[in-house]
C-alpha cells in the first residue's frame, strides 16, 4: 500500500514537471515567435502612408484663388491652407446676410467649420493674419467712425439709468418733493428700453468662453467668427477652466438654431439666429484629444467640423519666393470690405441663393451617393456624414457669392456645383483620415482594444525587448482602471486576440480555485 502511495505522489510529481516543462517550452514559443496559436498579425492602426488629395485648384472665386495662390508662394505653405482660410474668412462675412436653399424645406446659413491640422512648424499663424488683415482692417476703420455714436448712446443711457434710479428711490423712501409718480418710471424705463444701443464691432475672435460668446454674440447681431491658430477653445470646452463646460452655443451657433442663457451673475441673453464661423488652424496633438473627448463627439461637435490635413512643405520650402502681389491682395480686401459692407437683414427680408437646374442635378447625385455611403464607407463616422451635404451646399454657396456682384438674384452654376462638390470630396477624404488616425472612427471595442495597447506598450515597435511576456486577465483589470470589471474588459480582448496582439489560455491552479487565464503577447507586433 506503502508502495502504492509514493508510485501515486511520483507520478504526479512527474506530471508537474511535464507541465512546466510545456509551460517553459510555450513561453519560449511566444518569446521566439513560434507559436502558432496567434491569429495572424493584423496592425490596428489604418493605412496611413496613402497620400491624400490636395485641395483642388481652378474651383474657388477668382480672387480667393489668386489671392491663397499668393500666400502659399510667398510663406511656403500648402494651397490649402491660405484656400480654406480665406475661405472661412469669406465664410465669415457673409453669414446671416444669405443663406442657401438646396430645394423647398433644406435651408443653410453661410457659416462654416473648419479645422487645419498642421505641425507647429507650418506657418499657421502668419496664414491667419494674411487671410484675417481685411477682418482687422474693417473693424479698426467702422469702430472709428462709430466712435461718436457710442460716446452719444453711453451718455444717454447712463442719463436715463440715473434718471430711473432716482424716480425709483422717489416713490419707494417716501421723499418726492418733485412729485415723480409711477407713469414717470414707466416712460422712463421704456425710452431706455428703446433707445438703440451701440456697440464696438467685433467680427472676429481668437479664443473665447461661451459666456463671453454670448455676450459677444448679442452686441453684433448675433454672428461672429472665431479664427485662432491656436487650440485653446478646444480646452475651454473640454473643461479646463470649468467643471461645466457650456457647448450649446457651439452646437447652436452652427445652424442658427435660437439659444437662451440664464446664469447668475450674468444675467439672461436670448438669441434668436446666433451663427458662428469657426476656422482653427491646429497641431496634431490638439485634435487627438478633442477627439479622446466623449462629449464632444456623443453631442455633434466633431461632427459639425471640415477637417483638412495638408501634406507638410517642411524640408523643402524655398528661401527665396515671390511676395505677394499689392494688387491681389487689395482685390482680395475689397471683395471681404464689399460683402461686410452690405447692411444687415431685417425682419422678413432674405437674400436666398438657389440653385440652377443643371447645379441642381449635380447636387442630387452627389447627395443620393453619399446617402448609399452611410450604411458603408461612412458607417463609422456616419454622425459627420449626416452634415456632410449641407456642408457642400454651403460650399457652393461660398463660392457663387465670391464670384456673383448679384448672388441672390442670380442662380448657382454647375460649375459652382462641381467645384463645390470637389471641394467636399478632399474634406471627405481628409475628415475621414483624421477621424481614424484619432480613432474617432472607431467603435467602442476597437478603441478600447487600442487603449489596451498603448498601455502594454505595444505601439511602440522599438521597445519590444522590454515588453511583458505574460500577464493575467486580473492584472489587466487591476492595473487599467478604464474597465470596471473582467465583462468590460473582455470586448477589447477579443479584438486583440482576432488581430493576432494576444493570445489567451487558461492555467490550472492547485487546489479547486478556478482556473486564471493569462494573455500571452504576440512578440511580432
């Protein structure tokens, strides 16, 4: 029985060996890259060596063509760049005087967002000044000539202020020795309700807080530009300043849609048609995070954008270049001053561009291809895509105001059409670029999946040799506090595992505890 016995623990003690023995040999497998138990590797990461489009040339106004032409020569920068600010800038003197009607019922303002993506190296700054110099000009030169009507409307208004604050202390302390009665307080707080108030003009601004927007936005009616080569706004909304970042206005702001604002301290402020131009020219960094940013995706935000992600010039610019020519710059600021200088709409009045039969068919084929995309190509960024026409038929409507003298009373062309169409066909392709380098494409999975490898360290492709061989499921979970629990955890897993990073087994424990699974990583990726 003795005998039995020790044969019995020998046996085991053999079997245990053997199975560190195959323990042993499979990490050696994993460590070599033998093991065949990893699917085959499959980079997460896009394509991303595939040029994209240029911005296309010939198909803007005359003189935004010219005029970006000129700049891009003379700073050494991408067409693109100087074509979608001036663009933007054109944008932004037009808003709220036109807007575009596709067909009965589909309207759009004028307005545009748009985001330039470029290393800190590019040369954004010195584009936005060129492009924004008309912007600041007009400004400096309207502001001057209202400065007596500002100084008229401040001293009227602090009379009556002060007149209304003495009627009220009349009937309220029981002392009127001038006999003020209640009809005196009501004409008095109603000539101050009618008196026109006058304010600086602001047409542009580089970073803002949606309060400051607001209050901006009110005393300009109710349009404005922000145009910043800087990221800064992006912050701001992201709660960098506030715990209560406030994106309504930015979400409204894109369509015209009413906003109203009721905060302690700053009083209430309603808008009706507020409509906001926004031109961002940004590092690479900035959108990443932007994109990181559940809300600002979740709500719309990112999607309301034109995203473009010019090839960089940077190694080749030329020291000596051509400067631009005084005569298309003027050209350029007379066509910025001349659309500025149109007076406002009223109640009731329009300027509405329409477009031609011929541009109209363009645009119903354009419009039924994109609708068949949503449900493929575009799956993945589909809340973008939803924007993406009316995008277009601003884009046209851009375009026909820069060319027309008489854009309202004359139809758009096909050739607008086409340009315009072209021009959304290299957002198209740059926008969708941008959302899978970010992983704003991705589905929740996926962008878990690649959380996951970033923290394994597995995007770093020189850093193999220092790289875990093994862990546990448990340690994952311990160590990245992303996931709640092993449910949460096991999505990303399985899109690591189907594209070769990992691989999963279970170990057998002594005793009767459950077996631990432990992700083995694939050292070829």
């Amino acid at each position: 029985m003795e005998r039995d016995r020790n044969s019995e623990t020998a046996a085991a003690e053999a079997a245990a060996i053997d199975r560190k023995i195959e323990d042993i040999d499979r990490q050696i497998d994993v460590l070599r890259g033998n093991s065949a138990e990893f699917n085959e590797f499959i980079p997460l990461d896009p394509d991303l060596e595939s040029k994209l489009p240029p911005f296309p040339r010939g198909v803007l106004p005359d003189v935004i063509e010219a005029h970006a032409a000129a700049v891009a020569e003379s700073l050494q920068v991408p067409f693109d760049m100087p074509a979608i600010s001036d663009l933007s800038v054109l944008s932004s003197s037009v808003a709220g005087n036109f807007k575009v009607k596709p067909k009965n019922d589909w309207e759009e303002p004028m307005n545009v967002f748009a985001i330039n993506i470029a290393r800190p190296s590019e040369r954004k700054s010195p584009v936005c000044k060129e492009s924004t110099k008309p912007l600041y000009d007009f400004m400096k030169e309207e502001n001057g000539r209202r400065k007596p009507e500002i100084a008229e409307y401040r001293a009227k208004k602090k009379i009556l202020t002060g007149k209304i604050e003495t009627t009220k202390n009349a009937l309220t302390k029981g002392k009127n020795p001038n006999g003020y009665t209640e009809q005196d307080l009501i004409d008095l707080e109603s000539e101050l309700e009618a008196l026109d108030e006058v304010n600086e003009l602001e047409l542009v601004l580089d970073d803002v807080t949606p309060e400051a927007l607001t209050r901006a936005l009110r005393r300009n009616n109710e349009r404005i530009a922000i145009i910043s080569a800087e990221g800064g706004i992006f912050g701001m909304l992201a709660g960098r300043y506030t715990s209560n970042p406030n994106l309504d206005l930015f979400l409204k702001g894109y369509s015209g849609e009413p906003y109203s604002s009721h905060r302690v301290g700053s009083g209430n402020i309603s808008l009706e048609h507020p409509l906001l131009t926004m031109y961002l020219s940004v590092q690479p960094q900035v959108v990443k995070e932007a994109m990181e940013n559940d809300e600002f995706r979740g709500r719309g935000f990112l999607a309301r954008f034109l995203y473009s992600m010019p090839e960089s010039p940077v190694g080749h610019r030329r020291y000596r270049t051509e400067p631009i020519n005084p005569q298309v710059r003027q050209a350029y600021h007379d066509l910025i001053y001349r659309l500025l200088q149109l007076p406002y709409l009223g109640e009731g009045e329009e300027r509405t561009i329409q477009f031609s039969p011929e541009a109209d068919k363009l645009f119903e084929d354009f419009v039924n291809w994109v609708e068949g995309q949503l449900n493929d190509e575009l799956e993945e960024i589909e809340d973008w895509g939803g924007k993406f026409c009316g995008q277009v038929a601003r884009i046209a409507g851009l375009i026909h105001i820069g060319k027309c003298g008489d854009p309202h009373n004359t139809l758009v062309s096909a050739e607008t059409m086409d340009g315009a169409i072209q021009i959304g066909k290299y957002f198209l392709a740059h926008s969708r670029r941008v959302f899978e380098m970010t992983g704003g494409a991705d589905p929740p999975e996926v962008k878990d999946a690649k959380y996951i490898i970033k923290r394994l360290g597995l995007a770093d492709k020189n850093d193999r040799n220092d790289r875990i061989a093994s862990l546990s499921k448990r340690e994952v979970l311990r160590a990245y506090q992303k996931f709640k629990s092993l449910d949460e955890l096991e999505p990303g897993l399985k899109i690591l595992m189907d594209y070769g990073y990992i691989r999963i087994e279970k170990q057998k424990k002594g005793g009767k505890g459950r077996p631990s699974e432990m992700i083995f990583i694939n050292p070829v990726c």
